[in-house]
C-alpha cells in the first residue's frame, strides 16, 4: 500500500489527486499502519500518529462507541472500503472516537480525510462533524476543535469550531464550501502550535481551495479524534468517512510566558526545552519606555525546567519595559525568530494603591461571601503580596490570609473578586466577570450583622479598610440576602458610610468584576428618558420588534416605577414597581398589557416616576408609537 504523509496543502493537492475515485482502482485491500518518524531536510522532523484507511475489512481497531458504525464496500469514498454509517430505522445522533496522544502546545499539528454524505442536504437536523481533538468521549460535555456542517445548527458551509462543554462556543475558521447534497470532499486542517489554524478542501474533481485563517491560542487535553452524526431516520446510513490522518510536526521555538518574579528577576518559559549553550546575556536586551538600556547581569535555565530562563537584571526606574530576545535554540539547533516582550514593572503594593470597591456579607441560601478589589495605582500590582483579612472585637487584625500563591497581576483599574466558590457566584449573579475572580482557600468570616474587612500587603501594611453594618442597605430592600455593598466613589474615603450603596435590583443585586451600579460619575450627568425607537412593531418580524426604554441619572440610588398608558389614559401595563436601579440602564416593553394580550397601533405614553431615600422625586412622560397591528 503507498503511504503518504502531509507536509503543506501542495502536497495534499497531489494526493488528493493521486486518491480520487478513479485513481484508486489498484488500492491494495491490504491496511498497513504507516505511523512512524521519518526524517526531512535538516533536523526536521514528522510524526504520523494516525493513517486509518479500513482497508482491513473488518477491523475497527482503536475506535471507541463503533455500534453505529461499520467497513463497507458500499460506495467507499476510495479504495475497497470506507467507514460508513449503520442504516437505522430512527432519529438519533452517532459518535466515534479514537484515541490520540498530542500536545497542541509545542507541537504543529495537521489532519486530512475524506468525508461524504448520501443524496441529502444538511440541515440543523441532518448534520455531521469530525472532532479534530477532544478531551474526552462524552460528546456532551467534550471540549476541543470540530469541523463540519450545521455545528452551530445555523450553516451549511464547512466551519471550524471551538467547543466547550459539547457546545459550539467560538467560530474560529468559516471557509466557502456550502455542503449540498451527495458532496464528497477531502479536508485538510493544521493548528501551530502558537493557536494558528490553517483550513482548507478539495471537492472530488475539483481543484484544492484557497487556505481559510483563523487564530485560536486556546488549548484543551488532546486525547480523542471522533465523528459525530446527527441524523433523521431518513438519513442514517448515508455519511462515509475515509482516509483518515493525524500528523505532529515540529514547532517553531517561541516564548509562551514573561514572569516578573521580583523587582530584579524574571522568567521567560518558552514552548518547547530549549539549548543551555544558547542562552547568553548578549541574546538579550531590557529596556524602558524611553529605550534605555537595562543592564542584564545574569541568564540561566530555571533550576528543574528545560523550558523556562531566569533573566537578572539592574535598577530602572521605568513603568513599561520591553525584553528582545534573539538567538536562542531549540535542541534540534533551530534558532527561534527574534522576539520582543512588554510588560509592566512594579513594586509592593503601596497604601491606598488596592481599594475595596463591593463586599457581600450575607449572600443568598446556599451562596457565599465575596470582596471585589480595585486597583486605582498606575502600576500592575502583583496579587501574590495581597492579603485578606479581618478584625475582631478588640479591633486586632485576624484570619488574615493571602489572595493567591499564583504568579498574577492586577492591571490599573482591573477588579479582583475575591471568593471561596466563584461557580457559585457565576451561578447567582447574571452580571459578572469571571475572568476576573479569585478563588481563595480561606476566606475571612464576614458577619451578616456587621464586620470590618481589611486589605493588606504581604508585609503586613493596611491598604485599606472597610467597617459594614447591614442597616447602611437601602431601607427598600424587602431581603438584604444576596444584596451587596457597593462603593459610590473611588475618590471619597471608604470610611464614609454615605460612600455606599445597595447594589441595584436591576442588576441582578451585584455586579462581582464589573462596574458597580450605583458608581458615581466624576461628569455632572442630565436625567433622561430615551424610548428607542419611538417608532416600534412588535410583530415578530426580528426588526424593531421591542421598545427599549433607556434611562440614565445623575446620582445613584434610585428607585424606580414605570407604567405604560394608551391615547386616552388607561393604564395598560405596570412594567416597573419600585425597583432599585443603577444609573445607567434599560427595561424593555413588548406592546404587550400585564396580562400579555396584544396592544392595537397607537400612540402610548411611558411614565417613569423615581424617588431616593431623602424623599426627593421626579416623574417623566415619554410618547412612543406602536405599529403594524399584531394578529
């Protein structure tokens, strides 16, 4: 049998010709595995880790979940037998999985295969794609790459997807090929390791398409290649696979993470071990924003790493320093493309440079504590020399514990929410920034009645502090569990009691790594109403089909009402009764009564009527049309 391995889409041309139907009447029956290391110019190298053409027959060996599926001679895509799905009397879906060994990190990655489908054209019903890696065999809770048809249940063209917990979650390749019936192609992807993917077809008796890009750094376990079929009973037994190979290619060598370690150390781990003999001091240069040059005193291999090199360095007294990088080798002898790195140089946290910005003591049932930082400094502040603590009776610090053993950084005006369970938090509150949490081991207790929350850094040094009592929550609230404080002003001291408020029930009662809700502008703001558009239709047509009543006012802590009245003024709908708001937001009206029955076309009128907790008040009246009665 002639084995092939792929090195660049030209070479796939030629065989994907050399492979098209005709030209695989004299296929040897006989499968032989062809994976192995074979050497090209220089020191490069290829591994093919996987060339399944089933041209054994029968045997389905190293496939997983094969029920569905079976070696058949009947209409093979090339050679005397493909991969074909099993005819079934029913709607159902079909999964098949191989296991790989990969690292999408250091390692250039390509796969190939040939794939057809019966005189059916796909839809979000009939669809099918092939799993360029998975971690695992469950297909419902599988993350990786895909390419196939109607991933998303929304397009025919061939695509490429991230997904993330069994779902299509990011587009990342769309290429031109819209997948009809009886279409038989052969696909070709590759990903650098440096998350570039490369996407490209060729339809039998066709020329090989253009590459279509996209780019994805984002790795998951790479354990599983698989095909997925979802089908109608109509259309089982009609999807044929072939041809099937996985390549590892060597990567170039570049720099994956800079590390600032201390104020004169830091790392830099690059994809792949790299050669002692290359790290010189004259391989690289520091400098500051205004390039000048930081003396390099030092570069070393990490003591246990192959891949990571300590670099010590002078004193400077720049913000933003940059690091080239150029000679440095990989073990094979070739030398990585010159690179440059960025970053911001800080010391210790310094007081009043980390504030607490949001605290919540007594959350819902089954919820937990969080305290959202902001760093208000203009340097990044490394998180590991934060600490969380709280007081006692005495007012003596207690349960003081660090934020994070982690090498991670806080950028100027970036939040930190600190918690013991962030699922949870992403579970009961819609508006929040995951990215943004950090899980602690402990957490200081934080009574629901009252309690003190302390900000320190690792030398002990107070930061700032935060004294709460459940009465200063709005008097409002009907329930203060699950209601967080936030700060008003970053500019007034956290002291001051009248500097916090509710979170806004508009928002969801917190908003943990976002903007707070009741935050004070530092530019003097009009109150307003805005109906967009004044002119709606909600007709179900996807255009206009909602009023969105936009509000925006000039101090927080307002709560809110808002009816809806027809021409002649009867009320058709209390769409807002006494809700906490923030400052800035919307509600949404659907031409609809309270009751949800339809309202005829017409001119209606929108009153927002407002009031704080010093009893001041204000009403507005906003005209809005409703259009193209609903039937």
């Amino acid at each position: 049998m002639a084995r092939f391995i792929f090195i660049s889409p030209i070479i796939l041309v030629c065989f994907l010709t050399i492979v098209s139907k005709t030209a695989y009447a004299g296929k040897s029956s006989k499968y032989k595995p062809a994976a192995k290391i074979i050497s090209f110019s220089g020191n490069d190298t290829i591994t093919s880790i996987l060339n399944e053409n089933f041209e054994s027959g029968t045997l389905l060996s190293g496939w997983e979940q094969t029920n569905d599926w079976e070696i058949s001679g009947t209409e093979a895509i090339s050679g005397t037998f493909s991969l074909k799905h099993s005819v079934k009397s029913i709607s159902s879906n079909s999964i098949l999985f191989h296991s790989i060994n990969a690292d999408l990190n250091s390692s250039d990655i390509e796969w190939s295969f040939r794939l057809k489908n019966g005189n059916w054209d796909p839809s979000s019903s009939n669809r099918f794609w092939f799993y360029l890696s998975a971690d695992t065999i469950q297909s419902d809770i599988v993350n990786g790459y895909a390419v196939g048809v109607n991933i998303s249940g929304t397009s025919d063209l061939l695509q490429l997807w991230r997904i993330m917990k069994g779902k299509a979650d990011s587009l990342i390749v769309q290429t031109d090929l819209d997948w009809n019936a009886s279409t038989a192609a052969g696909i070709y992807a590759k990903r650098s390791s440096r998350g570039q993917w490369t996407l490209n077809y060729q339809k039998a008796g066709e020329s090989i398409s253009m590459d279509f890009t996209g780019r994805d750094p984002k790795t998951f376990s790479f354990k599983n290649i698989g095909l997925l079929f979802d089908f109608t009973s109509t259309r089982a037994g009609q999807l044929w696979i072939d041809d099937i190979m996985v390549n590892q290619l060597p990567s170039e060598l570049f720099i994956q993470k800079l590390l600032l370690i201390n104020s004169g150390q830091l790392s830099l781990t690059f994809n792949k071990p790299v050669n002692s003999n290359s790290i010189y001091t004259t391989n690289f240069r520091l400098y500051d924003e205004n390039n000048q040059t930081i003396a390099i005193t030092q570069t070393q291999l990490a003591k246990g790493s192959d891949k990571s090199v300590e670099i010590s360095f002078g004193k400077t007294n720049g913000i933003e320093l940059s690091l080239s990088v150029s000679g440095i080798t990989d073990l094979s002898g070739k030398t990585m493309n010159p690179d440059t790195k960025s970053f911001f140089y800080s010391f210790s946290p310094e007081v009043g440079s980390v504030l607490i910005n949001e605290v919540l003591f007594n959350p819902f049932s089954g919820g937990v504590d969080f305290v959202e930082l902001v760093n208000v400094s203009e340097q990044i502040i490394p998180v590991n020399q934060l600490m969380l603590a709280s007081r006692n009776d005495t007012l003596a610090l207690k349960q003081i514990y660090p934020l994070s053993t982690e090498k991670r950084y806080l950028g100027p005006g970036e939040f930190i929410v600190c918690t013991k369970d962030s699922a949870i938090l992403s579970a009961q509150y819609f508006n929040h920034n995951p990215e943004s949490f950090c899980m602690m081991k402990t957490l200081p207790s934080f009574p629901d009645d009252a309690g003190t929350v302390v900000i320190l850094n690792d030398s002990l040094e107070v930061l700032d502090e935060f004294s709460y009592l459940t009465k200063m929550h709005s008097p409002f609230l009907a329930d203060e569990n699950g209601v967080s404080l936030e700060r008003i002003s970053l500019n007034k001291p956290t002291s001051d009691r009248n500097n916090w408020a509710s979170a806004a029930a508009s928002i969801g009662f917190a908003t943990p790594g976002l903007q707070n809700s009741q935050m004070e502008s530092e530019i003097e703001i009009k109150d307003e109403i805005t109906p967009e558009p004044k002119v709606f239709s909600p007709n179900g047509d996807g255009y206009n089909n909602e009023l969105k009543i936009k509000y925006r006012f000039g101090k927080p802590g307002y709560m809110a009402s808002v009816r809806i009245f027809d021409a002649i003024g009867r009320q058709v709908n209390f769409l807002v009764k006494n809700e906490s708001i923030a400052q800035e937001g919307s509600w949404l009206w659907d031409g609809k009564s309270g009751s949800g029955q339809k309202q005829n076309i017409g001119v209606y009128i929108i009153l927002v009527e407002i009031f704080d907790q010093a009893g001041h008040t204000k009403a507005f009246k906003k005209a809005c049309t409703l259009t193209d009665r609903l039937d």
